[in-house]
C-alpha cells in the first residue's frame, strides 16, 4: 500500500514539476494563478492551454509506451522488445514523411498520415505472422515487424532523398519526436481512445504472467496462447500508433520503463502493468520538461533528453542483471 | 580560426606575389587556398544563392551545372541540374569538367569540399548567411572568376543603399515585434543570424528571436507565447495551418489574426535584390497592423 503511495506521489510530483517550469520563467506564485486562473492574461493562457495539456498528454503518451512496451515484451519472451520493434514506427514515419513531402496543408494531415502508415504496417506484420498459423509465431512476428519497419524505412529514405532540404529537415524533427502539438483537443482524443486499448491489455495480465513462462505451460495453465497473443499484438500497436501520430517517435521509455518496474516492483503483470504506467508517464513528464527548460527558449527533441536519461538507467540494468 | 585564416591570407598573398601570370591566389570563407585560372569559364553552383548571384554579376552563361532546387533567376533553369547541394554525387559533378565549383561555406560542406579537392577540383567556398556576406560574395567571386567588370559597381550600390536603409531605420524596440516562423510542429523561428532577422530591423520592426545568433532553431511554443509578439510572418512557402490550431491560439498573433505569410523563393536566401523587400515587407507588416 504504502508502495502504491509513494509511486502515485512521484507521478502526482512529476505533474506538478512539469507545470511549474517552462521556457518563459514564470515564477511559482504566477503558475498558481496561471492555475487558478487569478493571474494576467498571457501567464493564464500559458499555463492553462500549453503546460497543463502538454504535460498531461506528455504522462499518457510515456505511460502508455510503458504499458505497451512490457506487454510486447511478454509477447515475444524477449527483453529487447519496445513499442516500436514490430514495425510501427518505419510505417508511422513513412506516412509522416509522405505527408510532409506532400506539404500537407492540414494541420492534422500529418498525425493522420502518420496512424494511416502505423495500421497499415500493423495490418501487414499481423497478416504475414498468421502465415505461421493463428498462434502468432514469435519468431514470424518478430521477422514480419523488423522486416516490414525496414521497408518502410527505406521507403521513407527514399522519399527523403527526393524532396528538398527544408522538408528533410522538417521530416526529421518529427521523427525526434515533441510534444509541441499538445492541446486539449489532443489530450482528451488521446485518453479517450487509449482507454480501451490499456483496459484490455490490463485485463490480459494473467495470461501475460503465463505467457512470460512460455507457450507450452501457459497451454497447460489455461491460457488461450493463440488468442491471447493476437490481441495482445493488436492492442499494444493501436495503442502505440495513436502516440506515435500525435508526438512522433519517442525512444527508451517503453523499453527500459518496463525493466524498471520489474526489478524495483514486481514480474507480476498485475501490478507490473499499473506500476509500468505511472513510471512511464513520470519518466517523460520529466524528459519533456527537460526539452522545454534546459536551453530556453530552444527545444531539444524529446526523444533526445528520453536516450540521454535512458541510456545510463539501461545500463545500470544491464550490469545489475547479468551480476 | 580566424586568426589563423589571416596568417593563410598572408601566405597567399606572398604566393601571388610570385605567381604565375593568369594565376590568382585567393583565399575562400572555409580558409581554403584557391588555385584557379582565370576566367574560370566552367562553374559549378552547389547554392541556389550563389547561383542567382552569378547570374546577378553577369556570370551566368559561364555556369554549367546547378542544384536540383531553387533555380534563380529564370534563366538558371536552362543550366543542367547535379543533384543535391548538400552531399551531392561526385560523378555528375567531374562530368561537368568544372574549372570551380562554388559552395555555400558551412561546416556541412566541408567533407564535399575535400573529396572535390581531393581529385583535383577547385572549390571556393563562400559565406552568404547576412546582408552584407551579397556584396562581399560579389566581391570575391568576381576576383577568383575573373572578367567580371560589373560585380563591383553591383556591390559597392547594395553597400550605399544599406548604409541608407540602416540610417533611415527607426531605433531597434519601436516598431512591430515579429517571430519569423519557418515551421509549425515543432516550431522553427528564423534567429538573429540570418538576413531575414535583418530585413525586418530594417523593415521597421524588431524580431522577437533577434537574441538567437543562428539562422534558424527550433523553440518552444510557450517561448513564442510568452515573447508575444505583435505580428507571426511565415516563410519556406508552408501553408498557414497554425491558425486552426487549438494550441497555436495560445499566441495573441494568431488569435487576432496577425499573420502574415511570405512567398518562399524570395525570401529563402539572401540576395542583391534582397534590399528590394524591405519595402514589401514593411509595407506588408503595416497592412496586417492596420
């Protein structure tokens, strides 16, 4: 319980963190108002409609890259997988850059164009991995999803290489991933679509614990192998191409959050699962406001500050893990 | 650097000293001795930049290859394309047979310049990030080219003019603030480093990014939010989608529709005609106020 406590604080704390700094250097009191709404006008605006709504979307895109990156993880048995192993961000980016290079002039083309190249890689990794069979062959999977992403890839490096150099640049930049599209429109889209998706892959914890112990016992436990696996794979990619489309291709989160709640937490999916949401979320409010703040007024790429704190916690695993 | 750049200068000026007849020793912007024969009659442009400025000191009929993008003025699309300036292909570069290729100087040229070199083709580099980099530019490309007796005369007049301009201009603070946006998501301003940021001082307005000394950085929104300036001018030709952005409205520009969205192709490089938009601008600024 008291464990419960002290990780709903650190998020609660993150949020607060996250709201309270930012490039303009607005000291508390102002932030308060901001909040409260007692403040002067651009101080309340600055708060209300670009902090607040940043930093949640921030948290639910970090928490749910956390959540989708320890499903996969149980899916393939493998400790390298991430939200973007099985194809999803060569597709996502694919569509990204094609609406870039395009100029698309509306200002959701982009993040369409983007979930348009996710579902569509999703679609193809899904269709080649039932060649195996309707189990979802791990191995299939794997070789659809890094096979599929490099197509895609290249793709992407092909239409790169065509268009002129200010929509590379800019293509880049997407591909680095910010949250500099925050607004409340985006943030409640995103919380009202991710509900499902994270609802269902909470509901499959159990069959993840047996999963993790392999096809044949998890068979023998009572777990539909089959069946599990394919919504596991379907919901963690909707999920994950929804995040993609809204903040671009953020690295590390999914991939060392999840190992952080299990060695400090628990390997039970139960808990594992929630605890890997609040860490993932805390962990990206606090990248987030890192790219913000730490060379204001410019930007650094979120995806950038995620590696750069990722990194060192991956490698402290690492050592920790095979010690 | 650049002390270093000036012991090279000297150098070369000794070299000349002794040089050969025909033979100009110079000295590029990347501190690169240059060796060609005048009048280099084969040219390679690698900038759209320097290639409007060619064709602007009467050098044109003497390019013989281009960059893909960016063709200026008309007549530069009639000269064969090489590619991309940035990394561009060798191969299609040496089947030009140029005597010197020409280079916009940046730090990202620089593998480009000694590969060039490396098989023996004469590259200059030149600056062309701020107004006064055009008439130097016209400067030095007439003096390595050779028999271009007009480049001089071109540059001494845009020097007259922005020393004109500068003094006619209103102190820095009074007029308009502006943040130049190049790109919406995430956003892109235009720094005091480039001429645009120029440009607008002398438009009578103040560019609210005028502290960043780059060309171009990528900021937050909150940053641009809380600068709050007057007026947003887009460039790169960008559709103006920021204004049906919910998170865009966070900037007063916007929500009282102070937008002012500029053609691409003019305002992407500084150029001898450069000055000629001061008036557009100010003019443009002035209606979107009004």
């Amino acid at each position: 319980m008291t464990r419960w406590l002290l990780l709903f604080s650190t998020a609660l704390g993150t949020i607060v963190v996250g709201v309270a700094v930012g490039p303009s250097g607005l000291d508390l009191r102002s932030v308060v108002g901001g909040v409260l709404g007692s403040a002067g006008e651009p101080t309340v605006t600055i708060v209300r409609d670009l902090r607040v709504p940043r930093v949640l979307l921030a948290f639910l895109v970090g928490g749910s890259l956390g959540v989708t990156g320890a499903a996969l993880q149980a899916l393939v048995r493998n400790p390298l997988a991430d939200p973007y192993l099985l194809g999803l961000s060569g597709g996502a980016g694919l569509g990204a850059v094609t609406a870039i290079a395009l100029g698309a002039a509306s200002p959701w083309a982009v993040p369409l164009a983007a979930l348009v190249g996710s579902l569509g890689a999703i679609a193809l990794v899904y269709r080649l991995a039932l060649i195996a069979g309707a189990g979802l062959d791990v191995r299939v999977l794997l070789l659809a999803g890094v096979v599929i992403g490099a197509f895609a890839a290249s793709l992407m490096g092909a239409i790169m290489a065509l268009v002129p150099a200010p929509e590379v640049r800019n293509a880049l930049l997407w591909l680095l991933g910010s949250f500099s599209r925050a607004s409340w429109p985006a943030v409640l889209l995103f919380a009202v679509y991710a509900a499902v998706p994270l609802v269902i892959l909470y509901r499959l914890a159990r069959p993840l614990d047996l999963l993790t112990l392999g096809e044949e016992p998890a068979g023998y436990l009572g777990a539909n192998v089959a069946r599990t696996r394919r919504t596991l794979y379907v919901m963690a990619s909707l999920l994950t191409a929804v995040a993609v489309a809204l903040s671009g291709i953020i690295g590390f989160v999914g991939l060392i959050v999840p190992h952080a709640a299990r060695f400090t937490w628990s390997r039970l999916h139960q808990t594992l699962l929630p605890a890997t949401f609040l860490l993932g979320g805390s962990l990206m409010v606090i990248a987030d406001a890192v790219a913000r703040t730490a060379f204001a007024p410019l930007e650094l790429p979120v995806g950038v500050v995620t590696a750069l704190i990722g990194v060192p916690v991956f490698v402290a695993l690492i050592r920790k893990w095979a010690a | 650097m650049s002390s270093r750049a000036g012991t090279v200068s000297l150098l070369a000026l000794l070299l000349a000293c002794g040089g050969e007849q025909g033979t100009v020793y110079r000295v590029d912007h990347a501190g690169h001795p240059v060796d060609v024969v005048a009048p280099a009659t084969r040219i390679v442009s690698l900038s759209p930049s320097l290639t409007e400025l060619l064709f602007a000191i009467g050098a044109g009929d003497r390019i013989v290859g281009r960059t893909r993008w960016g063709a200026l003025p008309r007549a530069a699309e009639a000269v064969p394309s090489v590619g991309d300036g940035l990394s561009p292909n060798l191969e299609t570069i040496l089947a030009r047979e140029p005597d010197v290729v020409v280079l916009y100087h940046t730090p990202t040229n620089a593998a480009t310049i000694d590969r060039l070199r490396a098989v023996g083709v004469a590259t200059l580099s030149v600056r062309m990030d701020r107004l006064e980099d055009v008439p130097e530019a016209a400067r030095l490309l007439a003096d390595v080219l050779g028999d271009l007796p007009g480049a001089d005369t071109l540059a001494d007049r845009f020097e007259v003019r922005l020393d004109s301009l500068r003094r006619r201009t209103v102190p820095s603070g009074s007029g308009p603030s502006v943040a130049i946006l190049a790109w919406d998501a995430p956003p892109v301003v235009i720094g005091g480093g480039s001429f645009l940021s120029q440009l607008l001082e002398l438009a009578g307005a103040h560019n609210v990014f005028a502290d960043l000394d780059v060309p171009s950085a990528t900021v937050s929104l909150e940053s641009i939010a809380h600068r709050d300036p007057d007026v947003l001018l887009l460039v790169g030709g960008g559709e103006p989608t920021v204004l049906d952005r919910a998170e865009w409205r966070t900037v007063s520009a916007v929500e009282e529709g102070q937008i002012l969205s500029l053609d691409g192709d003019s305002y992407s490089w500084p150029s001898l005609r450069s000055l000629d938009l001061v008036e557009e601008l100010s003019g443009a600024i002035r209606g979107v106020r009004s």
